[in-house]
C-alpha cells in the first residue's frame, strides 16, 4: 500500500515506511472485522442507510440515535419516500435528535439524488448536497462505493494527534480537521478504504476515548507516540470555547384544556419551525402575566451556550384571544404529540403536565 497524499511522515515515527503503512492498516482492519459493533446501518448495509446514519450521527451519541434510525426506517424506507414527504413530517420524525437543519438538508439531499439516473460516487459532488462537507461525503463514498477518501472528525482529530504527538494548538475542533485531513489521507488502507474508516471511528468511540483511553488494548499501540509514552489524554490540544451562560423565563399558560406554545419563526438559525413554551416578551402586552408562580428551573446546552430556564405558571381568569400574535398558539393537550417541540421541551411539557396540581390562581 503506498501512501495516499503528499503528506511526508517523519523519518524517526514507526510509520514512515510503507510497510509500517500497510502493517498498521492491517492490523487495525483486523481489529475492527473482529470487534467492531453490530449497528443497523451495518445490517445489510445500503447508501440509503448510510446517508440516514452519517446525518443522524453528527454531534449526537450512538445510543441516542439506534431507536431514532429504527423509526426513521419504518417512515421513510427510501430516498423516494422521504423526497415526497412533507416538511412537518420530516421534522416531526426528528423531534429530540436536535440540529433540525440536518433533518431538513437530508430531506433536500433526498430530491436531488431523486434526479440522478444513478447516485453519484465521487465525494466532489456529494459536497454539493445540502448538509454534506468533507467529512460525510468521504465517509458515504467510502463506505457506499469504496472511494480512496479519509474521513477526519473528532474521533480522528483525536487518534492522529495521539499517534504523532502533535502538539500544536487548534483554535477549535473544525480546525483540526482541516489541518489534518492530509495526514488521515496519507494512513487510508486504500484497499478497503470504507471500512477503513470505519476502522478508525471505531477506534475513536470504543478505545482511544477522550478520556482515560484504552491503550494497553489498542490495536496499533506500537505505532502511537502518546500511548506508548503514557500521556495520551494530553492530545489534541484545542481551545475550549467560551460558554456562554443565559437566563430565560418561560410561562405555562393553560386554557380550555389547550398549552399556550410559541412557535419559532421558519427562517430562525435555530429550531426553525419547533414549538417551545413562550418567553414573556414573546406575548402581546396586553397578555402579558402581572403576577407568575416559579414551578421549576431547567437547564439545557445548545453548542457553546449553557441555558437556565425558569418556568412559570400563570393563571387566565377568564378567556383570552390571540388576534395579533401570529407565532402563538394555544395547542390542546390530547394534541400535543401532533406539532414538533424542542427535545428538552417536549420532556418538561409531559413532565409538569403529570405533576402540576396547584390550587391558587394568579392574576394576569
């Protein structure tokens, strides 16, 4: 196996020679064909449900998306089924998984393959997909068409900098990525590239974890610097990003059996479309609360922001109409499982709607 980029590796590192190369792709396949996990997607493998899965696995564990992909596959069998399935739907069948774009851009990436007499094969024009980038075309032709293309995400960020000690310091993750994209190009088994990439995100998740990493049990242990020096968690080196915390006040507002919702407005960055409990300054003046009851405080992390959420009951005495507030509504309780909330609000909704029992009244 020959090198497949222009990457030099250090003559002084176990891999510079081409025989390393190919006794390290071998050895971690060989790891891989023997331990590697049993996933759906794995199952009779297709492009249809390597697509489903590549979206669905950016930024979310694989425990949290195994029912998610299940369900998924009973909806939308095909990319012709979920090409002709409304947006609602789409979204709705994506309710908890966060990031709603993806489910939105899988959606748009499923049309467009519809007007190709085959799928296209090379990872230049699956970068033209909506929500695809470098690191899921490489991985769908890879695996789906066995495209000489590596894959750099996290997992491996993670694994590269251990193996070569790479000290320098990325500004964020996706700088990493970008950085080191030709040097996970240069290690690619290109006889079996898709599986070879598999190989090293395996090794990522199960093995060279971020934490307190598996290095007495790790396939190309002799071939990684860190490992063998002991000081493996001290890689990568990437700048944390700031946090930033907020503070939000939401109301529960009953009436007639039915929860006052706020609906995000459509061409939002986030939530685009999803139901939340409305914040006081998403209500008209004159609906306004004067006087609210703390029920409870919530917390939840959206990329780099930390979110205290307090929740507060106020009473209507008597019937209200929203005649000038376009993005609220009152939803039915029996008929909440028919719009798409955010996944934390779904789960406080079903939570105080068990637990509410209180007997005073507040005045608005």
């Amino acid at each position: 196996m020959q090198p497949s980029s222009n990457v030099k590796i250090p003559e002084e590192h176990p891999l510079s020679s081409t025989k390393a190369l190919e006794s390290f792709g071998n050895e971690l396949l060989a790891w891989y064909d023997e331990h590697k996990r049993k996933l759906p997607w794995r199952t009779s493998p297709s492009l249809y449900k390597t697509v489903v899965s590549e979206f669905m696995l950016q930024q979310t564990r694989i425990s949290t998306v195994l029912p998610y992909f299940d369900r998924w596959l009973e909806k939308f069998p095909d990319f012709a089924s979920l090409a002709s399935a409304p947006e609602e739907k789409v979204v709705k069948a994506w309710e908890g998984l966060g990031y709603y774009s993806r489910a939105r851009n899988l959606r748009k990436l499923a049309k467009e393959i519809q007007a190709f007499d085959a799928p296209p094969e090379d990872p230049e024009t699956w970068q033209t997909f909506p929500g695809v980038g470098p690191y899921v075309s490489a991985a769908v032709t890879s695996i789906s068409f066995g495209s000489a293309s590596a894959v750099a995400d996290g997992n491996v960020v993670r694994i590269l900098t251990r193996i070569f000690s790479i000290d320098e310091q990325f500004k964020d993750g996706g700088t990493a990525q970008r950085k080191l994209r030709p040097l996970a190009q240069a290690l690619l088994f290109s006889n079996r590239p898709g599986d070879y990439n598999q190989a090293v995100m395996e090794l990522g998740a199960t093995v060279c974890n971020r934490r307190s990493p598996l290095c007495m049990t790790c396939p190309v242990l002799q071939f990684c610097r860190a490992g063998q020096s002991g000081d493996a968690e001290a890689f990568p080196k990437i700048d944390q990003k700031k946090v930033q915390r907020l503070r939000i006040d939401r109301l529960w507002m009953v009436q007639d059996g039915a929860l006052l919702l706020h609906k995000t407005p459509d061409d939002s960055k986030r939530l685009a479309g999803l139901y939340e409990l409305p914040r006081p300054e998403d209500l008209p003046d004159s609906f306004r609360p004067k006087k609210t009851v703390h029920i409870t405080t919530k917390r939840r992390a959206i990329a780099n922001q930390s979110i205290e959420e307090r929740i507060l009951r106020a009473e209507l005495k008597s019937y209200r109409k929203l005649s000038d507030a376009i993005d609220l509504e009152f939803i039915p309780f029996e008929k909440l499982n028919e719009v798409t909330l955010s996944g934390p609000h779904r789960k406080w909704v079903e939570e105080l709607q068990k637990k509410l029992d209180f007997p005073e009244e507040v005045e608005l």
